[in-house]
C-alpha cells in the first residue's frame, strides 16, 4: 500500500538531534556554497568565451547527456556499492576537474572544446553521485521525517546558496573567475572530508557481488515497480515536460541580464539571490504547514505560481521601465518562482522516497533522472537556437503560461492523488 504524505508534524528539533542527518546536511551547505559560487562564474565565463546563445545551449545539452545514458546503467549498480564511498570519491573528482577548469582558465589555455569535454566529465560523475545522495535521506530518517526533512534540508541548502550568490560578485572581483573556481573546489574536498563520518545503514544488497544477469534482472524489478504506479508513470512523463518549459531559463541567464536588465553578474547575483530567498521561505512554509496539506494542492498550486512569475519575466522588455524597475521586476519573478520550487518538488520527492523500498532506491531514483533530464538536450539546443530568431521575452511568457497549463491540469485531474 502507497504510504500519504499526511503525517505528523515534526519540529526542527527533534531532526537536530540526528546527527547523521545533521553531517549530510552540512556537507551539503559547503558543496552548495561553492556550487552557487562557481554557476555564476562559470556561467559568465561561457558567455564571455563564446558570446553565443547556441553555443550555451549547446553546453547544457552535453550537460544533460550523461544523466540520460547513464543513470540507468549506474542506478543498477549503485544498490550495490557503499553510498558513503561513491559520494566521498564523486566530491574528489568533482572538485579536481573544477580546480583544472581553473588552472586552464587562468593560464588563458581554456578553449571552447574544453567546455565541452569538462562538462561531460562533471555531469558523467554527478549521474553516478546524484542518486547516491538522493537515497540517503530514507535510510537515515523515518519516513514520518521526511517531509519536514527534506523541507528544512531544501531550505537550509538555500540559504547556502544565498550566501555564495551573495559573494559571488565580490569574490569574483577580487580573485576573479579562476579564483571562484578554486574556492568551489575547496568545497568539495570539505565536504567530502564531512560526509566520510556519516554513519549510514547498509542496504540488502549492499556489498553483495552480482552477476551481469542478476544485475539486469534487478534492473528490470526496479523498472517494473515503477510502471506498476501510476503516481510514479505520472511523474516519469510531467518531469521531462517541466525541464523542457523551465531549460529557457537555466540557458539564457546571462543573456537576460546582459539584453534585458542592460546589466552584467551584478544582474544575475541580484536574481540569484532573489530566487534563493524565495527558496528559503518556501522551505521553512513547507516545513510548517507542508504535512498539514495535500501533496497534489502543494504542487498545482506551486506550479501555478511559477508558470505566472515565469512570464513576468518578460515585463521589461515589453513596456518601459524606470532603471529601478528593470532590477526590482525580474527580481521579484525570481523570488516567486523560487518560493514556488518547494512547493513543486518536495512533496514529489517525499512520496517517491516513501514509497519506495530502501533496496530499490538507487533504480528507481535513477530511472527518473534519465527520463528528467531527457528532454534538457532537446530544449537547450532549441533554446539557444529559437532565441537567436525570436525574442526572449516572447519565449519566456510561452514556457511561462505552458507551466500554467500543467498547473491547471494537475489541480483538475482526478488520477493525480498524492
């Protein structure tokens, strides 16, 4: 039987007192710390090296290919393998290949092709990683826990971000874009350092050795509990749908603030951090009254929210704003669609985790992360191309109200109940 998301409320308090809960969520304060740091000026960098809007679709797409044809093929493996140690020697990497993107930079050797390939590298160890950090949660909290959990954990990583996009720009103007680089770096080695003193429990399948048919035979035992739900068919189909109406956002950033705001990363640290504050207070709201609310209302009602403020972005490029206004609106519609986000994702998250068995987490999880991110290819190289020939205004109210469509058809439709 499919477990509700309406539980008992749970107080801050007693998830403190979880001290493997406390180490994962630290570990992810630095990691986003850095992260917050090194999209901005890694996004800036890209814009100022190519100067393309296909090229910056072109470098999400790559971005997203490895999540489509590997998490799979890593999800069936991960079951196997100890949580802690993927995370650990993924944070290695990451920070390692973060730290040559900025020895290239700095040493002016950095070529588009670079991005490219140490894209790839990154996203390729993030597929394996991702699910890995994705399953931790359920092992180490009840599943009454969850939903204030994953609210205060959403929550508490915004307020990471906050205060990277927060420093960004003064840490970019005085160690410039390799040093953001490397402090992003550091941060992965910090938290690698945290993370290797969680204690988390062991799974069934943990540390068995497997054959290559057990190994497709479990592979098909998670993608068949997956079909059999409806709620999860669902969620399997509207991912790709959502990723490919909010891509637009993620490619064109810096062209916003550049065309639109007539700004530079001052513009998008000020609607980075518009976005996180949203974030934060839809976190701490959820986390509130979250358990006290059906899943389905959390999500239309998130998904409407977004869809409107999406396409208010496009407000000063259509009318004539006073210098202010062209920061404040775009700002605002940051800061509601980040308050949106939680709303949106973790009552999705939490009935996904809670209903599924801990031996099937890392199938499942990354059998969503395929079919997510499937159409992030499609709509980035679409979205640097369209945006080439027809205003990014335009653009944005079209996703924007398409958002407003699904809103619409999640709050109508009577199959949707979670």
């Amino acid at each position: 039987m499919e477990k509700a998301l309406n539980v008992k409320q749970i107080s801050i308090k007693e998830l403190v007192i979880n001290r493997s809960y406390i180490k994962v969520l630290l570990a992810t304060l630095v990691s986003r710390f850095g992260d917050s740091i090194d999209a901005l000026a890694y996004s800036w960098m890209v814009y100022m090296l190519t100067g393309s809007k296909v090229m910056m679709g072109s470098i999400l797409a790559v971005n997203a290919i490895p999540s489509i044809f590997f998490s799979v093929f890593f999800g069936g493996i991960l079951d196997y393998l100890s949580k802690k140690k993927v995370i650990i020697i993924g944070d290695i990497a990451r920070g390692l290949v973060v730290c040559l993107t900025a020895v290239l930079f700095l040493t002016k050797q950095l070529q588009p092709w670079h991005l490219f390939v140490l894209t790839f590298v990154t996203s390729t160890i993030e597929a394996f990683v991702k699910p890995c950090k994705s399953t931790i949660m359920p092992m180490i909290l009840k599943h009454e826990e969850l939903m204030a959990a994953n609210s205060f954990y959403n929550s508490a990583s915004s307020f990471a971000e906050l205060v990277g996009i927060g420093l960004a720009g003064v840490i970019i103007s005085v160690f410039g874009i390799a040093g953001a680089l490397f402090i992003d770096g550091l941060t992965f080695f910090i938290s690698c350092l945290i993370m290797s003193t969680v204690k988390i429990p062991k799974t069934m399948l943990e540390g068995y050795t497997f054959t290559i048919k057990e190994y497709f035979s479990n592979l098909k035992e998670g993608i068949s509990f997956i079909t059999s739900k409806y709620m999860f068919v669902f969620c399997m189909i509207g991912l790709p749908l959502m990723n490919f109406l909010i891509t637009p956002i993620n490619v064109l950033e810096p062209v916003y603030a550049n065309e639109i705001m007539k700004a530079g990363p001052e513009a998008m640290s000020m609607i980075g951090m518009g976005l996180t504050l949203g974030m934060i207070l839809g976190g701490i709201i959820l986390a509130q009254y979250g358990s006290q609310i059906q899943g389905k209302k959390l999500c239309g009602i998130g998904l409407l929210v977004f869809g409107f403020a999406y396409a208010g972005l496009s407000l000063p490029a259509i009318i004539t704003l006073d210098r202010w206004l062209v920061f404040a609106i775009p700002t605002v519609c940051f800061f509601i669609i980040g308050s949106s986000i939680p709303f949106i994702s973790t009552p999705l998250s939490t009935y996904l985790m809670g209903n599924t068995p801990k031996h099937l987490l890392g199938r499942v999880i990354s059998v969503f992360t395929m079919f997510s991110s499937a159409s992030i290819p499609v709509a980035a190289s679409l979205t640097g191309i369209i945006s080439e020939v027809i205003q990014i205004s335009t653009l944005f109210t079209g996703m924007g109200l398409g958002v407003v469509a699904c809103a619409i058809f999640v709050l109508s439709s009577r199959n949707i109940d979670f």
